[in-house]
C-alpha cells in the first residue's frame, strides 16, 4: 500500500521563520516543529524572552534577534544561520507591521515602513538564501500574503500594496527558482482568531457580522490553519506546487 506520511514530513528539515514569536508566524512556528523540523525564528525580541517562548520546544527551535529592515546585515544572516544550524530548505517570510490610517493621514514615511517591512526586507532575505537553496536544489520559500492582496479594504494602502507585491514577487521567483528546485509559494489567511482581529471586532458587531457574512464557513479560522498550510506548501507532499497562493480563508474570497 502506498504509504504518504512521509511526504507530509518535514523531519531532518530546517525552516528559518521571520516574525516567528506571536501571532500566526507563532503558530507557523509550532506547526513546523510537530512536522518534525528544526525551526530558527527571527524576531526582534530580546533574546531572554525569546528563550522563553520558545522553551516549549525543547530546543527544537532556535532564536535569532534580527530587525528584517536590516537589509545589509541580512546575507551575514542567512550565512551565520547555514553555518550554526546546518542547511535550510524552508524560508517563510512572516514578518510584518501595520499602518491604518486614510490616505490623506498616512505618511510618506508611513507608507514606506510598511513596504521595507514586507517587501524589502522579505526580498533582501530570500535573496541571501536562495543561492544556498539552489546549490542543495530544493527549497520551499513562502510569503504571507493577505485578503487585501485579493480585494480593497479602506485604509490599509502601504499593507495592501506589500501583500499584494507579493503576488508579483512570488510569480517572478517560482519562474526563476523553479528549475533549479526550490519552490516560491505564499499563502493569503483570511479573517483568523487573533488578539488583532478581536481589537479589531469586539467592539464593533457590525464588522463582525460583515465578516462572517462573506465567509461561507462562517467562522473565523484558528492561527494553526495558517501553520498547517506552511508545513503543506513545505513539504515533499506540495513538490509539484509551484507560484501558487493558497487562501486559507474558509471560503471568503469567493463567499458571497
């Protein structure tokens, strides 16, 4: 009988996981350690807590401190991590921030740190190790990508601009990558159980029934589907997928 375990593994694997401590790139972060690999989280937070966090996994994840912003330190990077951890097979771009203001209040300023954030830094990162990728020719990078890379949502234009640049970044890569084995996907979460989606709707019922109204499922979704789809697009299971972004969104981009 055919056996397909395995190719859901990601045992003996090592993922490197920005903005890996809170949020979804937490979850991220657990579900490719249940997976079986070893996860580096790169994170701006200070390394005792960091520790902290990530004591749970019993050294099964490893901390970094690095600000993705930090574009010129992002080769030496990549380069201490394939020294001291071994080689990397996955890159999972999660790190990101956050404006929400209308367009006649944000920034220049603000705008930008949203797309260094997002889309420089992530660039900046892939790029120093996709030479390493190449060379072992395998490799799964994914981006986060979003609703707003999808559909407009008011006051969000540096956000939606970076998930959105996604798209176009991920396309380009997966063709460029590709032949050589590493596999360029990213996936879109729709409205997930967070303390950012509860500041967000707590208060406000009617955005709440908004956002279920366009959710066939009609639930928001929990931040281990997103982990779940990472170890999927990561694994030998997804080898044929390739420039895909996968809305893991019960539904809602086609809800009606």
């Amino acid at each position: 009988m055919f056996q397909t375990e395995e190719l859901f593994s990601l045992k003996g694997r090592t993922a490197v996981i920005t903005g890996g401590l809170t949020g979804l790139g937490f979850a991220i972060t657990k579900c490719m350690v249940g997976a079986g690999a070893k996860a580096v989280v790169l994170s701006r937070e200070k390394q005792e807590r960091a520790e902290e966090i990530l004591a749970e996994f019993e050294g099964r994840a490893v901390f970094y401190q690095f600000d993705i912003t930090d574009v010129d330190r992002a080769q030496a990077m990549a380069d201490r991590i394939i020294a001291e951890q071994g080689p990397v097979t996955v890159l999972v771009n999660n790190a990101g921030n956050h404006c929400k203001k209308p367009i006649e209040e944000m920034s220049v300023e603000e705008y930008q740190s949203v797309l260094n954030v997002h889309l420089v830094g992530a660039f900046a990162l892939t790029k120093a190790f996709v030479p390493h990728m190449k060379a072992q020719k395998k490799g799964s990078i994914l981006f986060q990508a979003s609703m707003t890379s999808y559909i407009g949502m008011p006051m969000v234009a540096g956000y939606a601009t970076a998930k959105s640049g996604y798209l176009g970044l991920m396309h380009t890569l997966a063709v460029e990558c590709g032949p050589e084995g590493v596999r360029v996907n990213a996936i879109a979460p729709g409205w997930i159980d967070t303390p950012m989606f509860h500041k967000a709707t707590d208060a406000d019922p009617e955005r709440l029934a908004k956002i279920l109204g366009r959710i066939p499922m009609k639930s928001v979704g929990d931040p281990m589907d997103i982990g779940l789809a990472a170890v999927y697009l990561s694994s030998d299971a997804a080898r044929y997928i390739n420039g895909v972004c996968l809305p893991v969104d019960g539904g809602a981009l086609i809800g009606f």
